[in-house]
C-alpha cells in the first residue's frame, strides 16, 4: 500500500497497482464490480499478449485504480461523484453542464492522487 495525502476517512489504503492488490481493494469498496474487472483484464491481457506491449495492462491497472477504486475508497469524492452522476440529465442545462464539469474534475482528482 502506498502513502497518501489525508483526506479524511478512506476505506481502504490505496493499493498498489497489481492485479491482486487492486482486486483486493475493489472487493472491499465495490464487490458488485469485480465480474466487470475479471473480464477486462482477461481482455487487456490478451491484448497486450497480442500486441507484445504491456500497455494494455498498465492502462487497465491505471483505469481501475483512479476511476474504480481511488472515487470509491474515498467517501469524499464518491459523495461528489454521486451527485454528479445524478445530475446529469438534469432538465436545466447549467446544472448538467456544471454536473458533468464535476465529474470531470473527481477524475482528475483520482488520476493525479493514484500518480502521486
């Protein structure tokens, strides 16, 4: 597990990206995705056999460790990533566009904090 800047409670460390290590985060934060990350990986590693790149890999690791496990770990940005969500069909258009303005930035907060 890695060392991280305090955001207040996190459910888990934030692991290290290796299959097993974000597996056993993602069981703990979201258990309903883990069919999901199985799958990809079969298809990401396949690829990456086929492309005699571990690009594929590297990309699904990063994928799942900011968007899947770093916004669910932490109650902070899932809460902002929730409501986001949720507004982004929102009938006024300055609500939706201000919605997904915030989804974007949740991201951005994740991948900079998993590159940390």
């Amino acid at each position: 597990m890695s060392t991280q800047a305090d955001h207040g409670h996190e459910l888990v460390p934030r692991p290290e990206q290796t299959p097993d290590a974000l597996r056993a985060a993602l069981a703990v934060v979201a258990p309903g995705r883990l069919p999901g990350m199985q799958q990809t990986k079969e298809e990401v590693f396949a690829k990456a056999l086929e492309w005699q790149s571990l690009s594929p890999v590297r990309g699904w690791a990063l994928a799942w460790a900011a968007r899947d496990i770093e916004i669910a770990r932490r109650p902070d940005l899932a809460a902002r990533h929730s409501r986001a969500k949720n507004n982004l069909e929102h009938d006024d258009a300055d609500v939706a566009h201000e919605a997904l303005r915030e989804l974007s930035a949740v991201l951005d907060e994740a991948m900079k904090a998993v590159h940390a």
